[in-house]
C-alpha cells in the first residue's frame, strides 16, 4: 500500500511538472530582451496592458536602484554587475529630417520681393552635420581637478635603479593592487594627489624613491590610460532622447553634438543641466556661435541628465542685415541685442526706418476683433554724443523685423554692353555723343555688327523707349546721351551660328575648329597636329579616314572614304574642301591589329597575362612576372597550346613538358630555350612536391611559457604542446580552455587528456590556436532575477544559492525555463525538478514566462488529477495482467 502510495504521488508530480511546462512555453527569450532597445521595450510593455506612467516610474525606480546599490556596495564577497543602460549610440539610426513646427512651414510675408523668402534658424547648422560615430578625443594632458573613480584606467611607471611599469583598471570599490605594494583606495583622489599617495606607499617597499641621504635614483610617475565612461540622459528637444554612455571628458556640448543637438524646436539658449535633482547650471550657446570663444561650459559626471526645452521667443530678421535669419532671445533682449547677433547692419541699410510684423496677442485679438497682424513703424537707430545706436526697440514672439536699403539711385551715368572693348558703366558728360562714348570704352570689337544698335533710354517712371542706331553711319557722331542710357552693341555671332569643322580619333588635338573659306582635309589635320612624326604614322591606319557629312536635308550623313595614304602622298582628288559640321575621323592600327598574349600561371612571384613579343621566350616571360616563387619547381615546367580554330572533340589542348636550367633566371643576358612561345599560350610553373615551412601552433594563457611552437612530426598531440611549454600554471582554468581550428571551436575533454588519458588527445594541426584561461572565480546570472549580474563561485553552493543571492525570481521568471551554460562549451537544463550543476566560470540564464493570462491553477489540478486517474486506472490493469 505505502508503494502504491509512493508511485501515484510520483506520477501526480510528474504529471503536474507536464502540464506546468506546457503553461510555460517562453517565447521571448533573455538573448531577444537584451537586444531590444528601449524604445521597443517600451512598446512591448504597452502591448501587454502597462500604462506609459508605470513604465515612467519603472524606469525612474530603476535608475534610483542601480545607484543605491552601486553607493552601498561592500565587500568582495559577492560581486554584482548591474544590467548597463542601453546604449543607443552604438545603435544609431540615421537621423531623420527634422520635421518643423507649424512656425517654421508659415511662409513669411512683406511688400518686398526679396523678403518672400522661409527664414533660416541660427545655430542649428552647427548640428547638422553631427557624425553618427562621434566620440571625444581623449589626448592630452587630464585635468588637474579630475578625480579618478571606477573604470578608470592607471598607468604607473618608475624609472632609474628600478624599473617597472603596470596598467591597472580601478576597481568597483575604488581601489587598486599592486604586487609587493597592497591594496590601494584611490577613488576621489585628483591626479596630483594620486601620485603622492603612490610614491609614500611604494616608498615602503623602493627605498631608492626617498632614500635617506636625499640622492634620489628612482622616480615614479602617474598617468591616466582609458578613461571610464559616463552615463548622460537627454532629454525635452532633443533629436536623439535617451540614455548614452559618453566618455567621462564630455562637456554639455560635445554631448549634444554626439547626439545630433536639439530639434529646430528645442532652446539654444536655456539649455538646463540637471544633477542630482537639482538644476546646477544653464547654458546660452549663442556666446560660443557668435564668438568662437569658450563659453560657461561644464564638465559632465554620471547620471547628469541635459534638458532642453522648448525654443523661447523667436524674432526674424531680414534684408539689410549680414546674416538674415530667426534668433532666440531671452530677457529683456531687444532690437539692439537682434541686429547684434545677425551680424550688424549692411552698409546700404536705412538708418531711418524699420518695419516689425507682428502677430497679435491673444487678448489684442478679442480687444481688436479680426485683426491678427500689424506693422509698427520706428527709427531705426538713435543718435548719442555723437554717435549711431540701434534703438532698444521691444520685440514679442514671431516678430518680424525689416531693415530697408536706402533709397538714393545712382544718377548721372551711362552703360554699354556687348562688342565693346571695356564694357560698363561711364560717368556721363554734358553734350557727350554716342560716338565720344565708344571712343572712351577703347573702341568696337571686329566682330561687332554695325548696321543696328540699340539704345535704351529711361525717363525716370516706368516708361521707356527704343532707338535703333546705324553705327556704320554718322548717326553717333549727333546723337546725344543722356543719364541711365543703355547701349547694347551686337556681334554677328548673335546673330550667325557660327560654322566649324571638327577631328576624331587617332589624332594629337582633337576637337572641333572654325571653318574657314577654302579650307580642306589637309588643313584640318595639320591644325590637329598633323600626321608627319613617322613613329606617329607608323600606328595610323593608312589606308582610309572618313569624312562624315550632313545631306542636304540636314537631317542624315553621308560617308566620303578617303585615301590616307595617297592624302599624305600630295594627291589633290583627296584633299576635298570642308563644308560646315564636317566630321573627319582617323582610325589606329588596332582596327586590324589582334595584340598577342600569353599567360603565365603558378609559382611566380607575379602570374597574370602579358603581352607576348614577337621574339620573346620563356626566359623574357618568367622576367616579367618577376622571376619563381621560393616553393617553384625550378626543373621543369609546362606550356599548354590551343588552337582556337581547331579545337578537336576529344582533346581541348597539347601539353608541352619544357626542361629548364634551375640557375636559369641567375644569369643576366637573354637564353635561347629553343622553344618558340604563340598566342594564347599558358606557362604552368608547378610547386616543388619536397617544399614545405614550418608548422605551428599558438599556444597562450596559463602556461609556463606561452607562445609559438612549430611542429615536430605530423602526429605530436595537444598534451604533447602542453608538455613542451612547460605544464599549465597553477592558476589555469581547465574547464575553459578554447581550442579553435581555422575559426571553429575544437571540443575535447581536456581535464582527462592533461591527467593522462591519451584516447582522449587530440592531434594538432598547423595553425591551430590553443587559449589556456585563468581561473575565473566568478559565475554569471543573466535573466528573469531581482539582482542578475556576476558573483563569486561557492564550491559547495547549488544553483538554489545562487538564484537566491541574486535576490531570487522575478515576478515574471519562469522556473521551468533555467540553464546553465559552462566554460567548456556545453551546456545543461532543469529538467522537472533536477537543477543542473553550476561549475566555475558557468553562465545561467533564467528565462522569461511566456505572454498571456497568469495559469489557471485550478484547471491545472483538475487535468493533473485526470492524468493520474488514467495512469492509475492502467496501473491496475496491468498488475492484473
């Protein structure tokens, strides 16, 4: 009775474990969170019913938690990593145009044309061009009020009577140690007083650092290597919100530029700094954009968190000003501070008018209304002890100010254009004729056309009139000019296209050239260069050119062969006289040529195709290809011949086995081989079958004596590479040892190969990579865990000990999904209610439960029961059997 009781609770628990693990599929592993970012951690909270408020203060809990546990962290019993903040430099998207608010889309009106123009924000160009990877460049000297703290990198160096040097990372708890020296807390302390406290504590041990007599022969200096990250928050306007680990050399502005700046709505002028709840700074990058020079920037620290909110009141500038554009201003700033910061005011500008558009106020609106806009008239500038001053003129939002040119035209001139030697304006004298006028601009051009000029003459409104001018007449010589008269004197090409012949192909000066009256073939290749150089003839194809001609239609060609040769001869019926948009075309010797080549293959130092000369043999080609390789086979090599024409059924190519003198490429002067080389010819140079290097592996980590050891016979062993470097050290980590073969893992079971049993060792193999790790200490949780992170490896603790270290299951843990992962590759699951063993240097991973309703105990029982009623039931039938 007590074993049937025994084997029905067996059954009820098996069965229950079953239908636990059918409730408990998990669809989104701890790999597929970790790669989320938190935008999309964020939407998948949503799609499971959590409110945008819960996920707030979530996160604000979080951030609150990491810091509370990294200031009362002690000890190095157990050592915890928290889960980094993502990291969304690394996965920066490619910045999206900016969309503008409905201010910026509002196309900006007034009675002057050029004002109708959409108005440019200042200082956000400087953003534009963030790079997507842009870190601070961290060289030079560390400031003297740095303070060093975990994660920074220390770089100790002594020199003189002893010498040393270590590279040592800061610790979590803000130490370091040294060996003969101790542990050493240095978090807070500046550089300078780094290096003192340094020097007292390693005086201890080098008396030569302060010795007695005062003679100093050892000295000791402190650097700083890689400096620790910063982790920094944007937030408000900003093109790229979020959390970014920053170097901790960031100041508030090349963290903004890191992240793209703020968005055309954000603030450049209250750019607020938030440290440890409170606001520790407020920043205006108008003093840095309009001086260059360094403004109240500061230096950033952990969690700082930079807030940018909305751009504050924006006023547009335009025309007579340096730099047109919408600015920020704050305070009290008025017109005075506007005109400033747009760069002064333009030399022609109005001194006595501005203009300001300006959108009503709300309340203005219901005083006035329908009324929305209006325009204030004012002075512009101000007149104190003698001196110019722009009026300190109230600005409101949206205002739109114009600054006028001054209205003055320049009077008493004259202008002439086109084929005149000197065109331009003329100071205009009285009773000055239009001829006097030609005369002072240096006279026509001899292509000027002299039966029709015109001249333009304005009367001071919008009315104007047309004179037509003979200038082959007398008609300049008495017809008077008057103030803002233009001229224009035409060319004939205006009014002629002008005709032209040009030259192709195999010539010096190709191109297109005037055509001129009785010009023939002849001439129109002498001014290309001509065809008289013999070695340039030589390469021209003799025999023909072509002449392209337009038909009468002017729409098709026609061809006129011509004779080259008997041109170039003084034959008068081939020198045909040019017409307008002739095409001569001269032709290389390539249009008949078939260049030959050869190919050279195999151990030489340069294989690939060469061009092959009529007398050249396998001596010249090995030359070009720059001789034999180490491994060549210097006896004999291969030429194979195709005949490209006949090519038989059954045999593509003849081979031709070619005995060579091994010192042939040591002599100087030419070899005749007796072997006659032809087009498309290959030369195979094979490898010498007794040539072979060394064979290597590298073996590094714990052993005596790491580093590179060749091969002493093809079957030597991995125990055997141990062996000869000198055993492992007593720090080794067997479990972890990486043995990788052409970049994949070589599994074994090490621990027996090293304590001896050889059915185990394995062969190695030339560039084989054998890593001996140190033993790590630690083993990692990763997953659905109150506290995941890294800790201390217990010899006798299980993997109950260790979840409950980590602060135990989440709420949304699922304990049917663990695993553990360990250094040697293979990995275990809980399997019902097995827990699987946790080794030194394991990975375990807590899964999460799967999405949906919580489990419906009650139907889970209901079907355990009718399970094991069923197991039961064929219990019973079988012992009766």
């Amino acid at each position: 009775m007590v074993s049937f009781f025994y084997k029905f609770l067996s059954i009820t628990l098996i069965c229950f474990s079953l239908l636990i693990g059918q409730n408990s599929i998990n669809p989104l592993k701890e790999s597929q969170v970790g790669s989320m970012t938190s935008n999309e951690m964020q939407q998948k909270a949503k799609e499971l019913g959590v409110s945008q408020k819960d996920i707030n203060n979530a996160i604000e809990n979080i951030q609150k938690d990491n810091q509370q546990i990294n200031d009362n962290q002690t000890g190095n019993e157990i050592i915890v990593e928290q889960p980094q903040i993502v990291d969304e430099i690394s996965k920066k998207p490619e910045i999206e145009p900016e969309k503008k608010d409905e201010s910026d889309q509002i196309e900006k009106k007034s009675s002057s044309d050029d004002l109708n123009k959409q108005s440019r924000f200042f200082g956000y160009d400087i953003f534009r061009a963030a790079p997507t990877n842009f870190n601070v460049v961290q060289q030079g000297p560390v400031n003297p009020d740095y303070q060093i703290g975990p994660g920074d990198q220390i770089i100790i160096t002594m020199w003189g009577k002893t010498e040393l040097r270590y590279s040592i990372t800061v610790s979590r708890e803000g130490t370091i140690f040294i060996t003969n020296v101790g542990l050493i807390s240095i978090n807070g302390l500046t550089l300078e007083k780094l290096q003192q406290k340094l020097i007292k504590r390693f005086s201890k041990v080098y008396q030569s650092l302060s010795p007695v007599n005062n003679i100093q022969t050892t000295f000791l200096d402190v650097t700083l290597g890689k400096l620790r990250p910063i982790t920094v928050y944007f937030l408000g306007e900003v093109k790229m919100p979020g959390a970014f680990q920053l170097s901790s050399y960031s100041t508030v502005f090349t963290a903004l530029y890191s992240v793209g700046g703020p968005t055309l709505n954000g603030s450049l002028r209250n750019i607020q700094v938030i440290r440890d709840g409170h606001n520790i700074a407020t920043l205006d990058l108008y003093k840095y954009l309009l001086s260059g020079k360094d403004f109240d920037d500061i230096r950033l620290t952990n969690n700082d968190c930079i807030f940018i909110p909305f751009r504050g009141k924006t006023v547009t500038i335009n025309n007579e000003v340096r730099r047109p554009g919408s600015y920020e201003l704050i305070g009290q700033e008025s017109l005075r501070e506007l005109v400033e910061y747009s760069g002064g005011l333009n030399t022609v500008a109005d001194l006595n008018r501005v203009q300001i558009e300006r959108i009503l106020s709300f309340e203005d609106r219901e005083n006035t209304g329908k009324n929305v806009k209006t325009v204030v008239d004012a002075d512009l500038v101000k007149y104190k002890d003698q001196k110019v001053e722009i009026n300190p003129i109230k600005l409101f939002d949206k205002d739109m100010v114009t600054i006028y040119s001054l209205v003055d035209p320049q009077r008493d001139f004259v202008t002439i254009t086109g084929a005149v030697a000197r065109p331009g304006k003329y100071a205009i004298t009285s009773q000055m004729t239009l001829r006097e006028l030609i005369i002072k601009c240096q006279g026509l051009l001899p292509n000027a056309y002299l039966e029709k000029a015109n001249l333009v003459r304005n009367f001071g409104n919008i009315k104007r009139k047309l004179y037509s001018i003979n200038l082959a007449s007398t008609e300049p010589d008495t017809f008077k000019l008057k103030e803002w008269d233009n001229i224009r004197i035409y060319s004939i090409w205006e009014l002629y296209d002008r005709e032209t012949v040009s030259i192709t192909g195999h010539v010096r000066n190709s191109g297109e050239y005037q055509l001129n009256d009785s010009m023939r073939v002849s001439d129109l290749i002498f001014m290309s260069g001509g065809l008289e150089d013999p070695e340039f003839w030589k390469h021209t194809f003799q025999k023909r050119a072509d002449l392209f001609r337009l038909s009468p239609d002017k729409i098709s060609q026609e061809i006129i062969p011509i004779k080259l040769d008997s041109l170039m001869a003084g034959d008068k019926k081939q020198d045909i006289l040019l017409k307008n948009n002739d095409r001569l075309k001269i032709y290389n010797m390539t249009v008949i040529y078939y260049p030959k080549n050869i190919r050279i293959l195999g151990e030489v130092k340069n294989p690939g195709e060469y061009n092959l000369q009529e007398n050249a043999t396998i001596h010249d080609i090995l030359l070009q290809a720059g001789g034999f390789t180490r491994q060549a086979y210097k006896y004999e090599l291969e030429v194979y011949r195709i005949d490209p024409y006949n090519i038989l059924p059954n045999k593509l190519s003849v081979r031709h086995k070619i005995e060579i003198d091994p010192k042939m490429m040591e002599t100087t002067f030419h070899i005749e081989d007796g072997f006659k080389l032809e087009s498309n010819d290959i030369i195979l140079v094979k490898h010498h079958p007794d040539y072979q290097l060394q064979k290597i592996v590298n073996l590094g980590g714990e052993v005596k004596f790491p580093g590179i050891y060749p091969l002493l016979n093809e079957g030597e062993t991995f125990c055997n590479i141990i062996k000869r470097a000198g055993g492992l050290t007593k720090n080794a980590f067997i479990d972890g040892i990486q043995f990788s073969r052409n970049g994949k893992r070589v599994g074994g079971d090490y621990k027996k190969v090293l304590f001896g049993d050889s059915k185990y060792d394995l062969v190695v193999r030339n560039g084989d990579l054998i890593q001996i790790p140190v033993r790590p200490g630690v083993i990692e949780i990763q997953g659905r865990v109150n506290n995941p992170g890294i800790y201390k490896y217990q010899e006798n603790w299980k993997l109950k000990d260790y979840i409950k270290t980590a602060g135990g299951y989440r709420q949304d843990a699922d304990k049917g999904d663990v695993s553990v992962y360990y250094a040697s590759g293979e990995a275990r699951s809980k399997f019902l209610i097995f827990m699987p063993d946790v080794k030194e240097g394991s990975r375990v991973v807590i899964g999460t439960k799967p999405e949906g309703k919580d489990i419906d105990w009650a139907n889970v029982i209901k079907e355990s029961i009718n399970v094991t009623s069923s197991m039961v039931t064929i219990l019973f039938v079988i012992s009766k059997l």
